[in-house]
C-alpha cells in the first residue's frame, strides 16, 4: 500500500514516525513544501491508498477524482479544511490528532502573546541593529483576555493566562461550565484587553474576528491568533493596526500562506509561519498518532507503543 504524506514538516522535528510509516507502506512526500493546492493534491494521490494530511483543502471533486483513498489522517486538530460529508458518503475514514498539539499551542499563544506585550522582538532586532532602544511594553496581570474557543487548547490557554494573573472569559457554542466566565461573542469583544482565537470552524465565507468585530473591540487591544488564518479579515486588521484603533496582534496563521502580505510592514505586529504545533516533543507525539490512525483506517497491524 501506498500513503502520500501531504505535510511539509512530517519526520523533521523527529524522524521516528516516519520511519515507522516507511516499514508498514510505501510513501511519497510533498514536493513543494507547502500547503498543497487542490490540483496538485489531485495529481500527487493517483496511486495512493491513503492520505497523512496537512491543512490543504481535500474537496468532494478531489475525492470523487480519486476514489483509491480510503483513510485520511490529519496530522492536527482541525478537520475544516476536508469534506467530511464526501467522506462519509464516499466511504473514506477520517481521522485526526486532537490532543498531541495542546500544550504546544498553547505555550506558542501565550509565548507570542507575551512577546507582543513585552516588544522584545522589536527590541532584539534593534539591539542587533546597533540602536539601544528601550520600548516600554506592559503586564498580563490585570489584563482581560477574551477567548474565542475554549476546547482542549482554548481551556489550556485560559490556564496558563490564570497563572499571570490575566482575567480570562470565554466564548463557545455554548456556556461549557468550565469554571471561567462564559460571555456571548459580541459581549466578549467588547469586554476584552485581548482576544486569541481556538475555534475550530465558522460559516465559511464568514470572518470570526471581520471588520465590524474589530470596530467593536476596545481602542488599544490586542488580537492574537494561533487558530485558522481564515477566521481573521487581514485587509481589515491592517487597517486597524496602521491607523493605531488597534495596539497590536500576534499571528501565527493566515489566509494565504506562506505569508507575504501587508501585515509585514508593521512593527505593532508579531508574525511566526504556522508553527504553533511545532514544538518537537509535541510534534512527534502527533505525526506517531497520526500514523497509527492511518494504519489502523487501513488494517494494517502495528505496535501502538511505536515511538511514544
């Protein structure tokens, strides 16, 4: 059997989970190390039985166009980017990774977040540069932060923001009864310091965070997202930023990446490209349960102790 690994950086935080998929199948990695369009997804799974996958779009024409696969394994929380009514219909079974990349997106939020309050990126750069700048920044303590999803990684967010002192509140598609202060979305907006988004979906065609919800949020905030670049209308977030509506944001995914957008120009931004799962222990973990949830969609059998 046959696995195209659709993922640019499957096996280089650790080499372990791949070389676990390479004794059980044959395997054809991404060529072009990056997010596969739909036509090249197409052209890479002729052959192919199964899918380790990343965050391209797997369509109904993909995989009416491709009826050989029968397992999709996302290596990663999210499972908006595939069809999963096509699936279901075609008979694919579909699997993800929902509790490997926790704490390593988490700790990446809290860490950009951090960096974004603090301007040491600013300032590294221009001590590097031969300018001793001291830029004032301010605390967490005593901040609200409003949090936009409070699943595993939203809950875990809202931990760590605790241990700072920082007053947390959330929105969800429901009142979760998770001990923090649950407030409708629009309400939260209004209310926060700080907003970071760890939703899994919205309507597609929708922004979570558009340009009427940037008009809402308070004079001076700060947006932070480590979720679905999708979820955040960017034109209008440069907006906002250039103008100084807003103090600054921290992003580590985008509408179209890799990113070369406007949102480059501005020092009140801080930028990182998609990594948030990328922590290597937290990698290895989810690329290993990512194999195991390909082999056990195709049959195939296999020692769940493997590189744990």
């Amino acid at each position: 059997m046959k696995v195209l690994i659709s993922t640019s950086s499957f096996g280089k935080a650790d080499s372990r989970p791949l070389k676990l998929c390479e004794a059980k199948m044959d395997v054809a990695m991404n060529p072009y190390g990056r997010k596969l369009t739909t036509e090249e997804f197409i052209d890479l799974t002729a052959d192919v039985d199964a899918v380790i996958a990343g965050v391209e779009e797997i369509t109904r024409e993909a995989l009416e166009k491709r009826p050989n696969i029968k397992v999709i394994s996302r290596c990663g929380v999210g499972m908006d980017s595939v069809d999963q009514e096509a699936c279901r219909e075609l008979g694919v079974r579909l699997y993800n990774t929902p509790n490997a990349p926790v704490d390593s997106v988490a700790e990446l939020t809290v860490t950009i977040l951090l960096d974004l309050l603090k301007n040491v990126s600013n300032m590294n750069t221009a001590v590097k540069s031969g300018l001793w700048n001291k830029m004032t920044g301010f605390l967490l303590k005593g901040k609200k932060v409003g949090i936009i999803g409070c699943g595993r990684i939203g809950s875990k967010v809202a931990q760590l923001l605790t241990a700072f002192g920082a007053e947390t509140a959330y929105t969800d598609i429901r009142d979760l009864e998770n001990g923090y202060a649950f407030m409708d979305k629009s309400a939260l907006i209004k209310w926060a310091d700080i907003i970071t988004i760890h939703t899994s979906g919205c309507e597609e065609g929708d922004y979570i965070i558009g340009r009427q919800e940037l008009l809402e949020m308070k004079e001076g905030a700060f947006l932070v997202n480590t979720s679905r670049g999708k979820f955040v209308d960017e034109d209008a977030l440069y907006e906002a930023l250039k103008t100084g509506r807003m103090q600054g944001a921290a992003l580590d995914v985008y509408g179209q990446e890799p990113y070369k957008g406007r949102l480059c120009e501005l020092e009140n931004v801080i930028l990182t490209p998609h990594i948030s799962s990328g922590a290597k222990e937290g990698r290895a973990v989810m690329e290993t349960e990512a194999v195991h949830n390909l082999l056990e969609g195709l049959g195939i059998g296999h020692d769940k102790s493997d590189c744990i």
